[in-house]
C-alpha cells in the first residue's frame, strides 16, 4: 500500500504540492511507514534538559544491571532503602557560554529489567554507539558537569562510566564495572565482583568479598578482599592487595611501571611464581623452590605444591610476597 502511494505521487504534481504543506507529524509517519518503523522510533526521547537538578527513580529487579553513563562529573554510588532505584542529577556551569539546557538524559529499559541511563551534551549520546561526536561540543563540554548520585537495591548490577570525574561506590550488593577518564575510584564492602579502571588516579577497592581486577594509566592501587582472585595494573605507583582465600585457581598478575608491589596470599597458598624488578629486590614469606639459574632481576620459583601463575612485575621498586594469617 506504501509503495502504491509513492507512486502516485510521483505521478500527480496536485499531491505534490500536498505534500509539501503537510503537517510535520504526518510526514514523519509517512516516512517510518517506508520504513518499517513505528513513529516512536525516529524520535530521541530525552528528558530532564530543563532541570538543574533532574530526578529519575524505577524498578530494578534483582541481577538486572542498572548502567550509568557519564561524559564530565562525578559519580557517587550507594545503597537503596527499598527496591526502587534512583539517580538524582546535578548540572552545573561555568565560563564559556555553557547552559544546563545543553544536557539531558535518555532512559532505555529491557525486557530483562536492565536500564540504562546517559547525560546527553547535545547530540553527544554516550548511549548511542553509533553516534557521531561534534569535535566543536569538546570545548562546551568542559564547562557543564553533571553530578550523579545514584541508589541501587540490594542484588542489582551496577556499571557506572565518566569520561572525567571520580567514582565512589560503597555497599552494592552486585557486581561492580566502574571507569573514569581521569579521577580516583573507591569501592568499599561490596558482595559481587568488582572490575575498576581509570585513564589517572588512585584506586582503592577496600571490603571486597568477590574476584577483583584493577587497571590505573596512572596512581596507586589499593585492593583488600575476601575471595580472589585479584588482578591489578598500573603505569606508575605502588600495588598493595589482601586476600583472605582464593576460590578460583586462577592466574593472577600485579604489574607497575615504577613502584613496589605487596602481595598477601591465604597461608595454604600454592602457585608458580615469577618475578621481575628493574631495580629492587624480592622478598618473600613463603618458602620458594627456584627454578632454573639464579637471576635476582627475574625469578621463577613453586610455592607450595605449586599452581596457577603469580606474576609480579616492576620496572623500579621492591616486590613482596607476603603470608596472610
């Protein structure tokens, strides 16, 4: 029937000039009816571009993953009272002709219960993977931040993203995926697995009772948990991470551009260590069988029974392997 239409349009200059005064909606469901698309779709549906301050609260059932995508502020992330969750959104301005209505945000929800929510600076949607950047929004961008607070039930996922700002997050129930541009993370006494990543910044991950992987262009790490395994990387400052017990036999690796490495296992612990230093030395509190030719810069020894892969490596500083209690 569409095509039957266009045809006749093309065909009768009076339709034409029908077309050419008819209403914007009307045009638009022409256009998705070619399409095959409901109306809906054609439109972004934002909200809250009005609003200093804009509220949005919402089911998240447990295990569904609750997403929040940020381009420049902070994020803060703490625990529910009830079974809603809720992100309240500041913005804030500054020099350079920035204005709050230049933000607004789009919520996309699942039919899982997963949501997804994104801070839109104009038509730079993080939400969209197909969007294309406006190089000149660069600029306007550094002078609006939005920060987020957000509330999570207990037993939800939660994946929080900022291009620059930090990221707190303390008492979540579910996994954890936090990142940042450039600022410090910090999350505390959460139940799931936890993977953290920022381009600048000290990390500290500090009452973990799950598997931990940590990854810092820049800063210091921090990671104390319960269950590893543990994974952690950075391009300059000191690693320290705890473990109570290991679950999972799996490979672990502790690397640093320049600075010491701490590493403290369950005293049952049983793997193949290996061991790199620029410039430092290696000291242990387990008894290592070492193999091959002795090298104080590079050295390969079984712990215990022997196992997965301990890996510690530093271009300049002294690494540790320490027996927990």
């Amino acid at each position: 029937m569409v095509a039957g239409r266009l045809s006749k349009l093309h065909n009768s200059t009076p339709l034409l000039a029908s077309v050419v005064v008819m209403h914007p909606s009307l045009r638009l469901a022409l256009a998705c009816a070619i399409a095959g698309l409901p109306a809906t779709a054609w439109a972004q549906t934002l909200v809250g571009s009005a609003d200093s301050i804009y509220t949005w609260r919402g089911a998240v059932p447990g295990r569904a993953l609750l997403t929040v995508k940020n381009f420049n502020g902070p994020i803060d992330v703490r625990p529910a009272s009830g079974a809603q969750a809720e992100m309240r959104a500041e913005k804030r301005t500054s020099r350079g002709g920035a204005d709050i209505r230049d933000v607004a945000f789009e919520i996309q929800t699942s039919s899982n219960g997963d949501v997804t929510i994104c801070a839109v600076y104009r038509d730079n949607n993080p939400c969209d993977d197909n969007s294309r950047h406006n190089d000149d929004d660069r600029g306007g961008r550094r002078y609006v931040t939005v920060g987020i607070t957000l509330l999570v039930p207990r037993g939800a996922q939660v994946k929080v993203a900022t291009g620059n700002g930090a990221v707190s997050v303390e008492r979540v129930g579910g996994d954890v995926q936090a990142a940042t541009g450039n600022g410090r993370v910090n999350v505390s006494q959460t139940e799931g697995g936890v993977r953290v990543s920022t381009g600048n910044g000290d990390v500290s991950v500090v009452g973990a009772k799950g598997p931990v992987r940590v990854s810092t262009g820049n800063g210091r790490v921090n990671v104390s948990t319960s269950d590893g395994p543990v994974e952690a990387r950075t391009g300059n400052g000191d690693i320290d991470v705890s473990m109570t017990q290991l679950k999972a036999n799996d490979d672990m690796t502790f690397t640093t551009g320049s600075g010491e490495v701490r590493v403290t296992l369950p005293a049952g612990y049983n793997g193949e260590l290996d061991a790199t230093t620029g410039n430092g030395e290696l000291q242990s509190d387990f008894e290592l069988k070492i193999q091959g030719r002795m090298n104080p810069r590079h050295i390969r020894a079984t712990i215990g029974d022997g196992g997965p892969r301990l890996r510690l490596t530093t271009g300049n500083g002294r690494l540790e392997v320490r027996k927990g209690s």
